[in-house]
C-alpha cells in the first residue's frame, strides 16, 4: 500500500526542485542587479559578494519555497491527469482524497520546517546582511542615497532626504527619526545640509541648515521640546571607508524570533498600562473643570482666569502627547504581531497551495512548465498581494494582525478545498480546452 503514495511524492521531486530552482532564480537576478552596482561603486571583493549572496539566500528561500510546492502539484497532477493516471487509479477505486493525500502531509512536514526556519535561521541571516549592507553603504553614503526612499541601513537612524546632489554631497528638504537609544524617536526637520567624511574617514558628517528638533522626554513623556535651529552637526561615529563587519544589539522585527518579538510586546504593553492611567486622569480633570470665562475676549480675562486657561490648555496638550504615546506604543505592538502572524502563515500556504494547485492541476490535464510557472506566478501574486496590503492595513490599525496575515491563506485554501471537493466528485464545471488551442506558432503571432 506504500507504492502509490511514494509513486506521487516521486512524482512531485523533479518538478519541485525545478520551480525552486527557476523562482529563486528569479529573485537573484533581481537581487545580482543590486550586487553588480556594489561591486562598482564600492569596490567589493569576492569573499563579501559571496557572504551578502548567502546572507540574502535565506528570504529568498522562504518565499520560493511554498511557490515551488505549487509549481510542483501543478505540474505532477497536470501531468498525471494528462497521462489518465488519476482517471485509472479512481476506476480502481482509489478516491481523488487518497491521492491528493500523501502531498497534504508532505506540505506538513515543509511548513513545519519553514516554521523553524523563519524563526530559529531567517532572523539571524537578516541581521547579518543588515549590518554587512550597513558596513558596505558606509563606504561611500551618498551614492546610495535615493530620494524621497527612506534610508535604514545606518543602525538608529531612519533617514528620508526629498533632494540629492551626488556631485557636491549636497541634500534638500531632510527628515531623520533619530532612535539611538530611545524608546521615543527624536525628529529632525532640515531644509537643505551636506555629507562629508571626517579627516580620519571614519565618521559621518550629517551638517544640517535650517532646521527643527522634535522629542519627547522619555522619563517624562508629558514634556515635549520643539528646538529650531540655524545650522545643526550631526556625527555618525565608527564610519569607516573600509568594510569591516561589527556587531549590534540593535534588531528589527525582521531580526527577531518569536520569543523576543513577545518578550518585546509585554515590555511595550506594560508602559502602556500606566499611560493609560495617567489619560484617564487626565480626562477626569479635564471633565471637572468648568469652562473659563466663556464667550470672552482673552484680553479681558483677570489673572485668575489666565491661570485657569493656561492650566487647561496644559493639560489638553498633556492629554495630546499621551495619546500619542500609547498610539506609538500601540502601533509597534501591531508591527511585532504581523510579523509573529507572518512567520506561520507563509509556511501554511505550502498546504494552502496544493489545496488549489491539486485540483487545477487535474483539471488542466496538463504537465507543461509553463503552463505551471503561469498558474503559480498568478497565485503568488495574488497571495502577496494581500499579505501586502493585509500589513499595511494593520500598521494603520485598521484590521487585526491576524486577519492581516491569514485571510489569503482562509480565501485561497477555502476556494482549494471547494476545487477539491467539486474534483472528487467528478463534477466538472471549469473548462481548459482553450489552453489546447494555444500552439507555440499561434503563441508567437499573438506576441507579434
């Protein structure tokens, strides 16, 4: 009873490794454009090509993988149906369940082991390429500048600059979140600075004209500075032109596994509790205060009820950055959630795609690559589409985390076990004859 389940699995090897190969080879070659502008621009060696290519390997292939486990169902039952080996072994008795089967518990094993792997070896390989990719666009800043992109690759700095110069290093219109240290970050404005090297090169020199300072006290988070400045210096220290690779605490969500992530959220969730406190006390001396003086000219007002008015209106500009506070709280307890959410359920989709890819398959009744390239590449799409549009949602605080990261695995396995189910019944209510009238000939007038 083992041959037929070891027969399908064996069925699946090929086309599997295949469409791994072709869709990781996809995303190198996206990925190789940035290398060779690298390699220019910075003068890399071999060994640290090799090193950022193996570093970056590893998102690579958490995202090919549950792709190449669609290519393959497709492809392996495509091929079978097309053979009329699913229609002999059903005539034998064998349920369209019992085949679809033995692949159901293969996606298991690979999701399970896609968990471990997003959590336990992805972290650690994104914070590794960050601080090489940090060491390598230090060299030289300004080449990899980008305007109106925001740039995080210098550790405690989030950067947008909206003008670039490259010629004179000259920048325009600058915003810096500065979160070195802090909870809370601090914001920088600028109308116009410069980039420049120190004389040792081992520090950068942000110099900045015109410019505000926005930060709030973290001991104190009711107090909040606004500073102007004419002409400001910052300095990124340990800066060199040279590549040396260095470590850092510092992790982003991307960085983490789970327990941290966790460990992170009861932290954040705990400042909250007593910011929380503090807003309602607020509310609360707000609602007992009356209103002063209504309906009269602030000039008028005695020294009594100026006091009055200037202590409410502490108190509503207290009440504002509180708010702010647990909403900036709130927003990265969002962040580390989608993310805890995303490392589950992109594994999931390697069951979630032979839910549909099983039944498509046999329906296609064909094994062409390409044809199953097609197929996997509109899924995909589709999938990434909502993963995407489900985080932004969420970092918005517009849908729960949960939703954001698992309604396209909930709509797509629904529409597969639905595939399925209709399959196993024999009922036919898709057609794929169109796809026999498409020949390479017709395929090449079309494109002409």
């Amino acid at each position: 009873m083992k041959i037929l389940p070891l027969y399908i699995l064996r069925e699946h090897i090929g086309p599997f490794l295949f469409g791994l190969f072709i869709i990781t080879f996809v995303l190198v070659m996206d990925f190789i454009l940035e290398i060779l502008n690298l390699i220019i621009t910075r003068g890399l060696n071999a060994y640290t090509v090799l090193e950022m290519f193996g570093l970056n390997l590893a998102w690579m292939l958490a995202l090919s993988i549950p792709m190449a486990v669609l290519v393959a169902t497709l492809m392996a039952f495509g091929r079978m149906s097309a053979d009329n080996e699913i229609t002999a072994l059903r005539s034998t008795g064998v349920s369209l369940y019992r085949i679809v089967f033995p692949v159901i518990l293969a996606s298991l094993v690979i999701a399970v082991g896609l968990v471990f792997f997003n959590n336990l070896i992805l972290p650690d390989a994104n914070h590794k390429a960050r601080l090489l990719m940090t060491q390598i666009y230090q060299k030289r800043p300004t080449l990899n500048i980008k305007e109106n992109v925001f740039i995080d690759e210098i550790p405690g700095y989030h950067i947008l600059i909206k003008r670039i110069d490259p010629r004179s290093s000259k920048i325009g219109d600058i915003l810096i979140y500065d979160q070195r240290d802090r909870i809370i970050p601090r914001t920088i404005f600028a109308k116009k600075g410069n980039l420049e090297f120190s004389a040792d090169g081992n520090t950068l020199i942000m110099e900045l004209y015109d410019g505000e300072i926005h930060e709030t006290d973290e001991k104190e988070p009711t107090q909040y500075r606004r500073v102007t400045f004419d002409k400001q210096v910052i300095f990124i220290n340990e800066v060199t032109p040279e590549l040396t690779m260095t470590g850092s605490d510092y992790r982003t969500d991307r960085e983490m596994s789970v327990e941290r992530m966790r460990k992170e959220i009861k932290e954040i969730a705990q400042q909250i509790d007593p910011q929380k406190e503090k807003l309602n006390s607020l509310q609360v001396s707000l609602d007992t205060l009356p209103d002063v003086a209504p309906g009269k000219p602030f000039r008028e007002f005695t020294q009594s009820e100026r006091q009055k008015f200037h202590h409410k209106q502490r108190l509503l500009r207290e009440r504002q950055q509180t708010q702010q506070v647990i909403q900036q709280s709130q927003h990265r307890i969002n962040s580390f959630k989608v993310e805890i959410h995303k490392k589950y359920s992109i594994p999931v989709a390697c069951l979630v795609f032979v839910l549909i890819g099983a039944p498509l398959g046999i329906m296609a009744k064909r094994g062409n690559i390409v044809i199953g390239l097609g197929l996997s590449l509109g899924f995909f799409v589709l999938y990434w589409a909502f993963l995407i549009a489900g985080e932004e949602l969420a970092d918005r605080m517009l849908i729960t985390p949960f939703w954001a990261m698992w309604s396209a695995n909930i709509l797509i396995g629904a529409a597969g076990l639905y595939l399925l189910v209709k399959s196993a019944r024999e009922i036919r209510f898709l057609s794929w004859s169109w796809l026999e009238k498409i020949t390479p000939e017709k395929l090449k007038k079309l494109l002409r």
